[in-house]
C-alpha cells in the first residue's frame, strides 16, 4: 500500500516532467517555419511591406523636420534636437529610421535567400515577391544613402557578417539600388489590388526620382513620362482630397493603414500632441497665392496660438478617426514636378514639352497663377518652390535642399544653429558602439 | 455484611485515591500579577483538564504525586508535582522565543538554533496593527540585508524588496515568495501601465493569516528553491489552530490617511513675475503673449489642494481557531479599504483563509489551506503620465481653476483651463473609471504518511489562481477620451482579463536517524513540477453615444481586440542531508537539478548544489562561562539561478502583423539557443551571539556573492536588422555585511527591548559584452539617458552633465567640459550619482509597562541620491512657460553679480542650454523617518469579563510621522519606475508617502 502509492506519485510527477518543460509556443513561428511551405509567401510579403512601413513615417521627420517645413513644438528631445538643429548620434528618430531600413533589408534578404528553392510556389506569386523584396529594399537603401552617406550594404541574413560592417560609398549603394530596381521592374505585376502594393510604375517611378538625386535628367524624363503617359493615375480635381483621403487616382504607391492598424504616430506628432507644427516659412508659402489650394494641407486654431506655438497645424496625416494615414511613396504630382526638373535642367524651362507645361499642370489643379515666362535658373527656384507646396509634408523637403546643393543657403536663414554637419543625419551611436567596423566611421562633424 | 461494608469502603477509596484530591490555586505572570486568566492545567497522561478563570484561580482533582502541567501560549511550560500542598501557586514565566523557535525552511523546518545558513524571522507582533496592504510592506526596515522601498503612496501600489542587493539586470529582481509551499505571484498583475506606479500581487493576501515570514538569504538557506532562489525566498506559514478550545477574535482598525508632505510650489503672483521675466529675456513681450500682471495672477489655484483629500482606512477582521486531538482549524474573514490621499483613488480588499488538519489514523495526517482573496483597486494614473492626477496638479498653472463659475468641472479647451500640455487634474481624477478586479485563489491539499519510525512521505498539491480584469472608461471630458484626436474625442473604453494560473505538486520524502544520542541524521528527497498558464484578452472601444454610455457594448467603434495564452514549467528533483554532532557540529548538504521551459534543448537543465556548516562554540567546554549564553559560527557556499527571462528566447520566431488590411509574419526576435540561468555564487559567514542569558542576541553576516551569466539583451548593430539578442553576457558583484542587534534593556516593572539591523550593500557590475554601456532610465537632453549601466559602476547609476553652478555675470549654467573638446554634449556625460544607499536599517524600540506598551520604529536610509527628474519640468530655466515652477526657482540668477544655484529663466526651445539633464537635478536622498508609532492597552480580565470578553486590546498606530531629510522634493522615499533596479530611485512626479493615524480594537470572544 505504502509503496504503491509512493510509486504512484513519483510516476506521475515523473509523466508530467515531459509536458512541463518542453510547452509548444503559442502564436510565434520559429525561424525555419517562417518561409517552408507554399502558404507562408503571402504571410511573409506581408511582414516585408509591414516592416517597410514601419521605416517610412522617420522619412517624413527626415525631409521635413530636418528642414525648414517644420518646428518642433512639445517635449520629446529626440524631435526638438532635429528642430532646433542641434541633432547629436545618440538621436532617437536617427537610429529608428537607421534599424527600420534594415530591418526591412533583413526581411527582403530573408526571402531573396529562401524562397527562389522554396517548391510548389504558383510563379506568379513568386515573381511578384521576388520582385517585391529587390524594390522595397532599393528604396530602404535610397532613402538610407541619402540620409546617412555611404551606409553598409547588407544582402544577407547573416547575424556574423552583418554584426561587424563597414560602409560601402554611395556609389556602391547607388548600384545595388539600381540592381534592385532592375530585378523588380519586369517582375513586379503592372497592376495591384490597390496602391498600397508595389506595382512595376511604382518601379518607375522610384527610378525617376533615383536619376533625379544623380541628376540624370534624361533617365529621369524618360521614368517620369512613363509613369505619367501610362494613365493609369490622373490627378484629383480637388487638392484638399490628396490631404484628407487615402488611395487617391493619383497614388502610385503608398504604405496602408487601417484603421485597426495605424501606431498613431504621424497624427499623433502632428494632430494629437502637436508635438510639430508646421514653420512660419512653410505657412507663408502655403499660404501664397501660388500654393493656391495646397494651403489645405495645414489648418489654424486660435487657442493653440501661445508662446512659441504659431497656431498652426499639419493636416496631412489628420487623425485615426479621418483614416488619411497612409504615407504616400509617390504620386502623380511628384512625377510631373521630377519631369518638370529634369526639362528644365535640360534646358527646356519653358516651350513646348518644357518644364512650365508640368508645373503649370499642378498649378491648374491647384487653382494657382500658371507659370509664365522664366529662365532656367527662375524655373529651377519655381520647381524648387513647388515642390515645397505640392508635396508638403511628405518629407522631401531636406533631401531636395541637399541633392540641388540648397541647404547651406536657405537653412542658414532659417536657423542660427544650422552647421553643414545636418546635410546627413548621423549614423546612430549605437550602431558605432555595437558594430566595430563602424566604430571610427561617424559622418563628420557629429 | 460487614464483608460488604469493607468492600464499599474500599471502593469508595480507591475511587477517591483515582479522582485525587481537589486541590486550588492561582496562576501569575510579570505582566499579570493579579492573576493570568485563560491558562490551561491538565493532569499529566490524562484527559483531566481545567483553564484558569479570571483571577488566575482553578481548581482541580489530582492523585497524589500526580503533575499537572501548566501551558499558555507566549509562556515557558511548567510541571508542578503533587505532594499534598494546599494550595499550588504558579508564576509562568514568558518564553524567551527565539531559540525554541521552529523555523519553516520551505521544504521542512528546523529549530533556531540549529539553523547553519543566513535566516531571518520578522516577529508578526512588529507589524500587526500597522496600517499595511501586504506582507511584504511589513518586512520593511525590519531584517537585515532585506531592502523594502514602497515605491510611491498609491494604495495597493507596487513595493520592491530587494534581499542582498540586486542580482540581476534583465530579468526579475524579486525574491521567491513561498506561501504554504506555493510559490506565489509578484509584482504586477494588471497589464496596464499607469505612468509609473503599478499594483502588487501580495496586497490580496492578508498579513494576519500568516505566522513570522523566514527570510532565506545565503544559499545555504535557499539551495532547495534552486534555479529562482537568487534573489532571496520568503516564507510564510499560514496559522494553524491549536487544539484546544475554540479561540475567536475580532479586531476592528479605522484611521485617516494624508500625504506626507507637499511640493512647495509657486503662487500665481511668484509665476507671472518669472514668466514676465522669462519672457523679457527672450525679448519679446509678455503683454502680447497674454501675461498680464494683475489680470492673468487673478486666479490663485492651489491645485494640490484641489487633488488631495484626507483618505480614510479601515479594517475589519474576525478569525477563529481551535481543534482537539485529531483535528485542527483556523478560519479568518477580514475587509480592508484605504481610500488614496489623491480623489478618487481607492484600494479594498475582502479574504477569506481556512486551513484544516486531520489526522486520519496515527500515521496518516491530512491537511488543506484555502484563501480566497478579492481586491478592487479604483486607479488613478500618476507619474509620467501627462493626463495623470498628481503630476498633473503639480505641473498645473496657478491661474487656471478646476471648475466654472457654476462648479462644473472645466474640461478641454475651456480658457479656464485649455488642456495640453496639463489637463485638468481634478477631471482626470474625478471622471475616468479605472477598476481593477483581482481575484484570487490560493488553495492546497497536503498529507503526510510515516512509512516508517524514522520514515515519512509528504506530498501536496496546489494551486494559485489570480484573475484580473480592468474595466476602464475615460469620458469625453477627459484628456484621452475627449480631446486625443486619434481617439475621436468621444469617451475611449478599454475591457482587459487576465488569468495566471500555477499549478505546483511535490511529494518529499523525510528521513531521520539518531545514532546513539550523538549522531543525527536528517534526510530529505523530492520532487516538484510546476506549471504555469497565462491567458489574456482585451478590447478597445471608441466614439461612445455620450457620457451616459460606458461599457464597450455601446462604443461606436470597437477597434482594438486581443487575445493570447501562454504556458511554461518547471521540472525539479531536490535533496538535503542534515548532520549534527552532538548539536554542536552541524553541517548541511543540498542540491537542487531544475529544468525550465524557458531555455532550450539540451539547456534546460541547472544544478545548484550547496553546502554549510555551524559550530556552536557556546556547547564546548571551554568556552562554557556564564556571560555567554550562545556563540554559533556559521559559513556556506552554495550557488543559486534567476529563470525569471521572457520564455522562448532561445528561438529565432515570427510573429504576427498586418498591412494594409491583410494578415502576415514578421521576425520577432532573434534566437540563442545557448541561454542559460544567469547564476549566483554566493559565500556567506556569519555569527550568532548570545550574552547575558540571551539578553543581548547578536547576529552579524558577511557575504560576497557573484552573479554571472546575466541574461542581456546584448545590444546588436542594427545591420543585422534586430536591436539585440538574449544572451549571457553580464556579470555582477554584490558583497555587503548586515548586523542585528536585540537586547532587553530593563526588564522589571518596565520591560524594554531594542531592536536594530543595519545592512551595508556594495552592488557593482563586473561586466557587460563588448564593455558598451546599457543607457536605462528616461530620454534627456545633454545625456544619452538619465541612468547607466556600466562596468565598474552598481545598478542605479545615474549619468549627465556636471553643473558646476551659474555664471554670476550671464546667469547661464556651467557645466565640465569632462573630454575638454570645447563644446558641451552628450559626449560630456559622466556619472552623477546612485541610488544605492550606502548604509540602511531600522531601529525599534519597545516599552511595556504593565498593560500599556509602546514602540517606535525608526527607519533610515544613508548616502543614496535621487534623481530629482521632476524638477526638469518644475525649475527648466525658462524652457517653457506650460508649467508650473518649485519655489527654489525664486532663487534664479537675475542681474549680473548674483550667486545663486539656479540659471537664468529665458523662455524659449532654442535655448534649453540651462536646462539640460545635470548634476543639478541629483539630491542626496538619505533620510531618518519614525516609520511607525504604536501605543497599546490591555483592558484588565475583570473589565473585559464585564464585557462579556476573553481579553481586549486597544491601540493607537500611526506611520510616517516624522522625517528628516535634505531631498527638497515631497518625499525622498519613492521611485518613480516602480520595481525597475537600473533606474530605481526617481522623482517624476511621483505621489509621496502617506502619513496614517489609525486606532484599533482588538478583542478575543468567549
């Protein structure tokens, strides 16, 4: 009896060791289930174009808080440095936009290296992320060179490798890009369930803009006229729209929120905390009577007018409740403002197929005075200009400062503390710290 | 017939000569001089038994040269032979406890004085009437070694204990709270996050249910907990009944609750003048930015007047106790409610317990403990919150008020009070709903077969089930459901349930053996399996019809759900080889194998083996004079595990996301699948000394313990494309020296003890992977973080600029330029302070006087530093005018020439150079504080019995009155991120202790 029943006990506790210590995990896929059978694709894609996503909003705090579109107006040290132009390495927004870009690579590399052997997978699929990966990691690694210089050049998933390397130069980067680029334009389909999904014009169009940043003018036309005589977007009659709504007929691309899936963060920095305005700079320019109908992208409420706060606020990214989330990549304006650059730098300011044609297309929409009689040097400050009005707030303000060599100039007389060290954002001090073949590379002046 | 009558006589005699003579007497103690009531005589071998009555007189048969023994529970047992006295009169004498003492060493129990390894007991009566939420707020500055910090004054609210400093970086830090051999839950239940403070597991237990809790502190002591004993285990023993007759209770405890101290701030007249001034230093013009003296300053709002209240406490008890030969019980129902000093802010809580021992035959004893615990906790948001009550009646604008000319609460964009940065507060404490329900279950079946004489089979099994659910709604009035854009501005509802569930089952084998009176053996065998079961789900509602509606059933959008389980384990053998030599020489052998679910293949298993020994020296001849009564020299050696980490991190998983309205997979982490514990080695010596007959008992500890392999998130570049990976990379140190000190000062009429234990704690980090430093704490200007974890450096660092005061001729801050490059950066961020005290502990002094007693506890923490954070906010040098300012900002440089401590107020974000993160914000935090008072009466038995009563206690009790300390803020005793251990120790805006006057009754029934 005594022994059955101490026999008994130690059985059971014994049976019960197995299912104690080995529980199976709930909700999560190891590493070697993520990618290993046909159904797993879509899932994944859905995880690259998510963490793409994740990179993008720090782009808009990048092309337009870095410069002179915005003011930083609440609490958060990491917004303020970059608003008062006194951004140090250890920047917040710098090192989540640095791990969002390859965050995305990672992913994009994950399935460059498992899916080509992965059987079973409809060709179409596969081509269409295949194809996905190359471009959603060309445009992380764009939007990285021309925020960080020369950056490392990561193509593999490899932790040993990618723990421990060194910047590869820009033009190093510029050619994997264009690699990318290559590799997604034929296999990328040419339409999508909606713009929120990369299409080959999307392709195209990051093609024009890449050839606009090298001042290839002609690639640049050519990608340009592509996108635009493809007709597959017309621009919106009415701007306000492109403000307030998602999915406009003007979209090319742009990452999706929904309702149930939006983190708040743009609205809640522009709308909800007000954490940044826009500047006095950008209101008088929006305000213009060549802005015309572009002045919706902002919005003025006479209680928030105190201390330094000019009242004024970014309507873009509205609340969750408008739904207006979505961060757009391109859009048909951007394409007649690149062509429009690219002609005149080509010397076709004005005539026939010139750079007035495209601007004065924006500036109908827009209900604004056409464009008239101008040099190339008054055409370039007018592209310049519309650009700022046109695509306010969707962060290329800084980048184009920049790449037309700019922003010494116009941010000097926009803030005491400009030094040329903000033509880059720093590579993040964590990253100096944690990968020793960066360890002496910070971009100068930081 | 006279055959018969010779027969009837000797019947009759030897009828007589069995039922003894009747013989009287009286009973007396120190205390009782007139007769100690309520003490039980029983004839020795027999059921024959009587219990003194009032005057301390009974009456008894007894044969001659029978012994009739007299007990009474806190008094020494004595035996009284019969030899014919006419009367027998006793004085018992009180039992000098410690020594006989069983202490419950989790898996068995030993006495006192043969325990080889660092235990401390806490002797319920020191915080029986205190005004405490739970057990672990009792053990503060009561043990050495053990760190108690309440982490703010929010009732039910988090308390960290710390035993022997912190051991670890990333996983918990909190020891293993063994109740009935069940470890228990912890820390936080609630999954919400209210700006700092959080709730506490072991506030739904009530402290009266619970014998002295044992504090395992060397590894000795708490080898058989293994892989989750490196940060200590606490043991608590729920009361059992005694046999014999039933034994009721009631106590009734009722008192007022206040803040402690508030915050000087200024008033409307000293702001204005410094935001004018502000103002002009940026040159421009107050008059246009709406700061007009005499129109702006009309209002004058105290605003922490308005949040506070003087809460009110109660509690309520009746417990009843008892048994006969075979069967035991005790039974207790108590209600607890603390109102919080802040509106709105309330803690109660209801429990039930029940323990039953039967003994089923004379080898078989069967046994059950069952508590049933409901808590709601009605919540305030605090801290680092910027809708929170306290923070934000701190950061108010004196010229704004809380309600309308009507006395309707001013809400969001009123020009009353317009809203953001600040909120109203009252609204933000009047109109949210925060309700947390807690319920808990706590329950065990035990039985006990002695197989054999020296044999004995214990196994038990046991459950600990809590189940929270939060049930919050936040108005349209208020900042998150009103005026938060991403929220619609309509009401915001959220509906949380968690359920934790552990299951625990061992069975331990038991064997002693005497060997010729000398030699003892005492063996111990078992094993363990452990589950535990986690489910959640949450929902989300906004845009509710109106105020009226506030559950999620009316919400026009529910838009955020979520639901999710998880489980994991812990699979354990474990052993213990007791031996003494006479009881001079002990030593003590364990070992303890654990597998955990939360590491991998061929990882999961962890050994802890550990060894100890005594000598008591005051056993050997030559050390047997009269002064001292005990002399114990104790060492152990022994290692000890933390598998406190998230579970899984040795896989490399996915987990799930969306975009664009569809479903998908993305990376979660990266795996290592070679995680182990992170393990402690720990060495401990120590002393135990007894002088005087134990009128001086001394017990004096040295340790040095090692804890490797701390599991990390090892930083990683983020090319890899993931910000860190779990992995065992640290290493720390912990060495410290603890002393207690008991003594009887006077012991006659007045009888007066003392008490004191002080801890000396040197916590250091030996190292970290790749010597990076890990930044902790909060986001600051001038520094990477407002906290460092460095080698070199204990946990608590923090790190910033060094002020080294203002420029009397600009009134611009002066910082060190600490790398000499010219310019001041982050680059120029050293380490400013710790929140490590260098020396705490407490000191108790107790007097009793016949039926009075009195004692007063004092509580002291010497040479830690706060971080004043608030004070970033609250003395910015101008950075804003949003908020309002300390007093010490009446001291800012004005005009060339002054010196002063306080920078120039210029209003501005282009020029926050004052106001950057630096030493000017680090304090001296070390304070002396009289914790508690308590005064006592025991009515005379003759009263009592007028009131129909066993015995009846009054008391008076009251906390926090008194404190001495130089931290300008409210109160140098909180912390703002409650239980962190890397960033412990900061003042943002964190709601000061309270201070409670409470008297009580308590009362035993016939």
């Amino acid at each position: 009896m005594k022994t059955r029943i101490t026999c008994c006990i130690f059985v059971l506790v014994l049976w019960a060791c197995d299912e104690t210590i080995n529980p199976k995990p709930v909700d999560l896929l190891v590493d070697d289930l993520a990618l290993n059978e046909p159904g797993d694709v879509a899932n994944v894609e859905i995880g690259l174009y998510s963490a793409f996503r994740g990179m993008v909003y720090n782009t808009i705090i990048a092309g337009d808080l870095t410069a002179d579109m915005m003011l930083h107006n609440g609490t958060f040290s990491q917004y303020r440095e970059i608003g008062i132009k006194q951004i140090t390495s250890a920047n917040a927004s710098a090192a989540e936009l640095w791990a969002g870009i390859y965050y995305t690579a990672y992913i994009a590399n994950f399935i460059l290296e498992r899916l080509p052997d992965l059987p079973g997978v409809p060709t179409a699929q596969r081509q269409r992320v295949l194809g996905t990966a190359h471009f959603l990691r060309g445009y992380a690694y764009f939007i990285g060179t021309y925020t960080f210089g020369g950056i490392p050049r990561v193509t593999s998933t490899d932790f040993e490798t990618n723990r421990n390397i060194a910047r590869s130069d820009r033009q190093e980067i510029l050619n994997l890009i264009v690699e990318d680029y290559g590799a997604a334009i034929n296999t990328l389909p040419a339409q999508a369930a909606n713009a929120g999904f990369a299409t080959t014009l999307a392709v195209r169009a990051a093609l024009a803009k890449l050839y606009l940043y090298t001042g290839n003018w002609a690639q640049a036309e050519t990608f340009a006229s592509e996108v635009i005589n493809s007709n597959e977007f017309t621009l919106e009659p009415d701007f306000s729209d492109v403000v307030l709504t998602d999915f406009t007929s003007e979209a090319i691309f742009e990452v999706g929120y929904t309702i149930a899936d939006d983190p708040g963060t743009l609205n809640t920095l522009f709308e909800g905390r007000r954490e940044i305005i826009p500047s006095n700079e950008t209101i008088i320019a929006l305000a213009s009577t060549e802005s015309g109908d572009r002045f919706s992208s902002i919005a003025f409420n006479v209680l928030n007018l105190k201390g330094n706060d000019n009242g004024w606020t970014i309507r873009k990214y509205g609340t969750a409740v408008d739904d207006n989330n979505n961060i757009v990549i391109f859009r048909l304006p951007e394409m007649y403002l690149i062509r429009a650059e690219a002609r005149a730098q080509q010397g076709r300011a004005t005539g026939a197929n010139s750079a007035r044609d495209d601007v004065n297309v924006l500036r109908s929409r827009a209900n604004a005075p056409l464009v008239g009689v101008v040099s190339q040097a008054q055409m370039l400050t007018v592209i310049e200009n519309e650009r700022r009005m046109e695509l306010a707030f969707e962060g290329h303000r800084w980048y184009d400062l920049v790449r037309t060599n700019r922003a010494t100039a116009v941010m000097t007389a926009f803030s005491p503390n400009w030094k040329d060290t903000y033509l880059l954002w720093p590579v993040p001090q964590r990253e100096l710290q944690n990968n020793p073949a960066l360890a002496n590379d910070q971009n100068p002046g930081y | 017939m006279g055959r018969i009558l010779l027969l009837f006589w000797l019947t009759i005699s030897v009828i007589a000569s069995a039922l003894g003579q009747r013989v009287s007497g009286q009973v007396v103690s120190a205390v009782e001089p007139d007769g100690l009531p309520g003490v039980n005589i029983v004839v020795k071998g027999t059921n024959t038994g009587v219990i003194t009555d009032l005057q301390g007189r009974f009456t008894i048969d007894i044969p001659l040269n029978g012994v009739l023994i007299f007990s009474f529970i806190g008094y020494r047992t004595q035996e009284v032979v019969y030899t014919g006295q006419a009367s027998i009169n006793v004085r018992l004498e009180e039992e000098p406890r410690e020594l006989s003492e069983v202490v419950v060493t989790g898996y068995s129990s030993v006495l006192k004085k043969d325990i080889t390894g660092s235990i401390t007991s806490v002797d319920p009566d020191r915080y029986r009437e205190l005004s405490i939420n739970g057990v672990d707020q009792a053990l503060q500055g009561q043990a050495a070694g053990v760190q108690v910090t309440q982490s703010s004054g929010t009732p039910g609210g988090g308390i960290s204990v710390r035993i022997r400093g912190s051991t670890s970086i990333g996983a918990s830090n909190r020891p293993l709270f063994i109740i009935d051999g069940i470890p228990v839950e912890t820390g936080s239940l609630s999954g919400r996050s209210f700006g700092g403070q959080s709730d506490n597991a072991l506030a739904l237990f009530n402290p009266a249910d619970y014998e002295a809790p044992q504090i395992l502190k060397d590894a000795s002591a708490k080898a058989l907990y293994g892989s989750r004993a490196s940060n200590g285990v606490i043991i608590l023993t729920s009361k059992k009944g005694k046999r014999g007759s039933t034994r009721m209770e009631a106590e009734v405890q009722r008192g007022v609750i206040d803040p402690v101290k508030k915050v000087d701030l200024l008033n409307s007249r000293e702001l204005l003048e410094l935001q004018r001034e502000a103002v002009r230093n940026a040159g421009e013009n107050p008059d246009a930015l709406g700061l007009i003296a005499g129109v702006t300053d009309a209002v004058n709002t105290d605003w922490l007047d308005e949040v506070f209240r003087r809460g009110i406490m109660e509690q309520y008890q009746i417990s009843a106790s008892g048994g006969d030969d075979n069967t035991t019980f005790y039974m207790n129902a108590s209600y607890r409610g603390e109102e919080g000093v802040q509106l709105n802010n309330k803690f109660e809580r209801m429990s039930f317990s029940s323990n039953l021992e039967r003994k089923v035959n004379q080898k078989f004893t069967l046994g059950s403990n069952i508590t049933l615990s409901r808590s709601l906790n009605k919540r305030v948001k605090g801290d680092n919150f910027l809708d929170g009550v306290y923070s934000g009646a701190i950061k108010s604008l004196p010229y704004y008020t809380p309600y309308d000319e009507n006395g309707t609460l001013v809400w969001p964009g009123s020009p009353l009070y317009p809203g953001f940065p600040n909120f109203n507060p009252v609204a933000q404490a009047v109109l949210p709903r925060f309700d947390v329900f807690t319920t808990k279950v706590l329950a065990s079946l035990n039985g006990t077969y002695q197989l054999l004489p020296e044999l004995r089979l214990r196994a038990q099994t046991s459950i600990d089930y809590n189940d929270v659910t939060e049930d919050q709604y936040e108005s349209s009035k208020t900042a998150i459901g009103g005026v938060l854009t991403s929220v619609g501005g309509r009401g915001y509802g959220i509906f949380n349930a968690t359920t934790l569930t552990n299951f625990i089952s061992n069975a331990t084998l038991f064997y002693n053996k005497n060997i010729s009176d000398r030699h003892h053996i005492n063996v111990l065998a078992g094993t363990e399996v452990l589950q535990n079961f986690e489910r959640s789900g949450s929902v989300q509602g906004r845009l509710f019809p109106s105020d009226d509606f506030t559950y999620i059933a009316s919400a026009g959008i529910v838009d955020a759900g979520s639901s999710f389980r998880s489980r994991g384990g812990l699979f354990s053998v474990f052993s213990e080889v007791r031996y003494d030599f006479m009881e001079k020489i002990l030593v003590t052998a364990s070992m303890r194998a654990d597998g955990s679910s939360n590491f991998g293949p061929g990882k999961k298993f962890g050994y802890f083996p550990a060894v100890s020994a005594a000598w008591r020296l005051s056993d050997e001849e030559f050390l047997s004079f009269g002064t001292i009564s005990d002399l114990k020299l104790r060492a152990s050696f022994g290692y000890s595990g933390n598998e406190r980490i998230p579970a899984f991190g040795f896989l490399g998983t996915w987990s799930a996301t969306t975009y664009n309205g569809n479903s998908g997979t993305a990376p979660g982490n990266i795996g290592n699948p070679n995680i182990r514990w992170e393990t402690t080695q720990e060495l401990n010596v120590g002393v135990d000394l007894g002088l005087w007959e134990d009128r001086v008992q001394a017990t004096l500890d040295a340790y040095i313990n090692n804890t490797s392999g701390l599991l990390l998130g090892r930083p990683y570049a983020a090319t890899t494309g993931f910000a860190s990976i779990q992995d065992n990379v640290g290493k720390l140190q912990n060495k410290g020296i603890e002393l207690m000190v008991e003594t009887v000062n006077i012991d006659r009429v007045i009888k007066w003890t003392t008490s004191i234990n002080l801890s000396r704690n040197l916590n250091k980090v030996v190292a970290l992977t790749d010597t990076v430093p890990l930044f902790r704490g909060y986001q600051a200007e001038g520094t990477n973080a407002t906290n460092i974890v460095k080698v070199g450096e204990p946990l608590g660092t923090f790190i910033g600029l060094k002020f080294l005061g203002v420029n009397p001729a600009t009134g611009d801050a002066i910082y060190d330029d600490s790398n000499n490059d010219g310019q001041i950066n982050n680059d120029d961020a050293v380490v400013i302070g710790n929140a490590q005290p260098k020396l705490f502990g407490g000191v108790t002094n107790r007097v009793a006087y016949g039926r009075f007693d009195l004692s007063a506890f004092f509580q002291f923490s010497l040479g830690n530093k706060i971080l004043n954070f608030a004070n970033a906010t609250l003395l910015n040098a101008g950075q804003d005018i949003e908020n309002n300012q300390v007093k010490a900002a009446l001291r800012r440089w004005r005009k060339p020439g002054d010196i002063t401590d306080v920078p120039r107020y210029e209003l501005g974000a282009k020029n926050n150079f004052n106001n950057l993160h630096s030493s000017r914000l680090v304090e001296d935090g070390s304070y002396l504080r009289l914790k508690n008072v308590n005064v006592g009466y025991q009515l005379s038995p003759k009263l009592a019995d007028r009131l129909k009563l066993q015995s009846v206690r009054v008391f008076l009790s009251a906390t926090n009155l008194w404190t001495l300390t130089r931290y300008s803020g409210a109160d140098p005793e909180v912390s703002t991120l409650d239980g962190s251990t890397t960033a412990q120790g900061i003042d943002f805006f964190t709601l000061p202790q309270v201070r409670t006057v409470s008297v009580g009754l308590n009362a035993s029934l016939k």
